[in-house]
C-alpha cells in the first residue's frame, strides 16, 4: 500500500469509468480528480471538488496543506517511521470529520477508515488545459474542522462564481445531509447540462 502513486490513483479512477462521467472528489480527492483529469479528459465531463484540496499548479496537496491559514489535522496526523503510510488518531476523527454525523453514521465510517500512502500527498501536480479547460464546480462545507471553511474559499477562488456553492456541514456532507448533497450534484448536473 504504501507504493500507491498519485498516477496510480489517476489511473484507478479512468479504469472505473464508463464514459464521461461528472467526478467528484472529497478531501484529498480533490488531487486524484485533477490527475484523473489530466491522465484522460476525454472520460471526465466534469469535476466537483467536495471539501476539498483544489490542485495549484506544480504543488503537491502536502504543500497546499502546509500553506492553509491553520493545520487542525497536524495534531490528529500519525505517520509510520518509514514515513510512506498515515492515518488520524481514532480519538479525534470524530470531532474532525463527523461532528454533525449521527452515532451510525461516525461508528460506519470510523470502522472504513485505514492507513494511506504519503506518495500521493506529496507529489506535485501540474495543471494543463486537458484539466483545466474542464467545467469545475467546488462544494465548500462551512463548518468543516479538517480544512479551514475559509481556505476553501480561497481555493476555490479561481471558478466562476457560478461554480462555488457552500453547504452548511462538517467535512462529511454525504453523512450529515446526504439528501442536500444529492440535491446539490444533480443541480451541477442540470446546471451543466451533463
């Protein structure tokens, strides 16, 4: 696991697809999107950033993170000693990602959660039109404590405004209002004409 490239991620995703597909990415996945995205635009008709990392050319999520105006992961963060693999302290994922959540849902998804690689976060991605010539829509969750409400917006700063939308959730919107959030996808979808 802890071998898993950003390219492996990019690949993974394409492989899933069918045709062109409106892709979302939560968290991290902002990054696999975009990569995703520039591995074969032609399988993408869109990207949805949830909560997330938004790619600025030639930086690496590990540096976007670094650069937020805070680091509430920092003190969750346990990273092994080869420093290839993390993972959040199971004590603290709870008020991170899930503090809107109901118990079923917190216990389902702490039970899912398990160690990542660190390659992905720390590779650089660079951006080119088979990206960023796509429609990009970003989902920012006003009362998210994994990454700052506030650098979310400024992530997003770059889409038309037309494009940026907030919801008011944790970072985990598809647990604590999966109905708003179904809504908010399908009106990127009609917006889009997908």
């Amino acid at each position: 696991m802890d071998q898993v490239t950003l390219e492996d991620c990019a690949r993974r995703i394409c492989a899933a697809l069918t045709g062109p597909t409106v892709v979302v990415g939560h968290s991290a996945g902002g990054y696999a999107i975009t990569a995703a995205a520039e591995h074969d635009p032609a399988q993408i008709s869109a990207l949805v950033y949830l909560c997330a990392y938004i790619p600025s050319d030639g930086r690496s999520l590990a540096q976007m993170r670094r650069d937020g105006p805070s680091q509430p992961l920092l003190p969750a963060l346990r990273v092994n000693a080869a420093r290839s693999l993390f993972h959040f302290d199971p004590d603290q994922v709870d008020d991170l990602f899930y503090h809107d959540c109901d118990a079923d849902a917190r216990a389902m998804a702490a039970s899912h959660l398990c160690p990542e690689a660190t390659r992905p976060q720390e590779t650089p991605l660079h951006l080119s039109a088979r990206s960023q010539s796509l429609p990009r829509h970003a989902i920012l969750c006003t009362q998210d404590r994994a990454i700052p409400p506030s650098y979310q917006a400024k992530m997003a700063s770059g889409l038309p405004s037309a494009c940026v939308t907030a919801l008011p959730a944790s970072h985990s919107p598809f647990f604590s209002m999966p109905d708003a959030f179904a809504a908010r996808i399908d009106a990127i979808v009609r917006q889009g004409g997908f």
